[in-house]
C-alpha cells in the first residue's frame, strides 16, 4: 500500500532534491494532481527569510541601492535588501543589512509588510522593516555586492516605483504600503 505525504489538495508521490547550496535548494516532485492526474511540481526552498529596510531621515530622505542582478541580467535601483538565516531573528537581520548597506543604524523600527515571494514555485518569505532615528557608521559591503548608494526624498522614490523605474517586488509592494500607511512622506 503507498502511503503519500500530502501538500494540501495535492498528493507526493516521491521527492528527490536535485540541487542543494547554503542559499536555496532544488526539489522535483512526482504528483497526484488535485484533478487526479499524475504530474510533477518543481519547488525552490530557500534557507533564508527575504529582509527589506525603508530607512527614513527627519527630513524625509530614505536610501535605494543599485546593483547588478545575475538571475535577470541587468542593473535594478531596489530599497536596502537581504537575507538572514531562518533561525535568525528577522529583525536582528534587518539591522546588519542596513548597517552593511547603506552605513545606518535605526532607534525605530517597525515591521510594516510580511510578503510570500513567487509563491507558485517558491517558499521564501519577505520581512519589511521602515526605520527612524538614523545614525551613521559607515558601511561594510559583501564581497558579492558592487552597490551604488543614492540618497532621495521617499516622494521621488515613490514617483520611481509609480513609473516603473523601480522593479524589484519586495521594493515596489514596501513602497507603495508605505506611501499609503504615512502618505505625508509623499510631500516634499
């Protein structure tokens, strides 16, 4: 008699992990469909939790980050991001990478979005933090990161999600949240 493991409405026939390194790993399923049909589901397990930080100075300042993505092959302006290992606490992992990026360390920090990233193949999860009561220490870049840091006003920033300029998801839903949350930063 098979005995299956269950994923909701869907029935795992075997697992087999293709690919594994310290970031993500590949798993091929065979399935029963929830129509009943035999199929197969690829799936991307990622070890870290997806960390995001709109930083905000008194004046209404905030900070992007542009880089070069390797997946998508092009140059992408996206508020300060990163991952922290799943055991960690997400707001300890906030902290550094805001700190490692853009230099900041907050007083004020406030969890505003939590966010399932391309769900239909993947199970990462994103953290989104807006901090306040900056002071600067310097940053202290990744060896994998060649960042450029630009200072604007969060109105700007908002204006640039709105135009497609930035298109990063975690960027773009932290953005527009946060315009409707605080909208007096949408003035300048």
């Amino acid at each position: 008699m098979n005995t299956y493991i269950y994923k909701g409405d869907w029935q795992i026939v075997n697992t087999t992990e293709i690919y594994g390194n310290p970031w993500i790993s590949l798993t091929h399923h065979s399935v029963i469909t929830p129509g009943g049909s035999e199929g197969i589901y690829g799936e991307v397990n990622f070890k870290n939790i997806a960390i995001g930080i709109i930083p905000l100075d008194d004046q209404g300042y905030t900070w992007r980050v542009g880089q070069f993505r390797f997946p998508i092959n092009q140059y992408s302006w996206e508020i300060p991001e990163g991952g922290g290992l799943l055991k960690d606490d997400p707001l300890s992992s906030a902290q550094r990478e805001l700190k490692e990026e853009v230099g900041y360390t907050a007083q004020v920090w406030e969890l505003f979005l939590e966010m399932d990233l391309s769900n239909s193949v993947t199970n990462e999860h994103a953290h989104v933090y807006f901090a306040e009561g900056l002071t600067f220490f310097g940053t202290d870049h990744d060896d994998t990161e060649n960042i450029t840091l630009e200072r604007l006003h969060f109105s700007e920033l908002h204006h640039q999600v709105l135009q497609g300029e930035i298109r990063d998801a975690i960027s773009v839903a932290a953005v527009l949240k946060l315009g409707l949350l605080k909208p007096y930063l949408l003035n300048k």
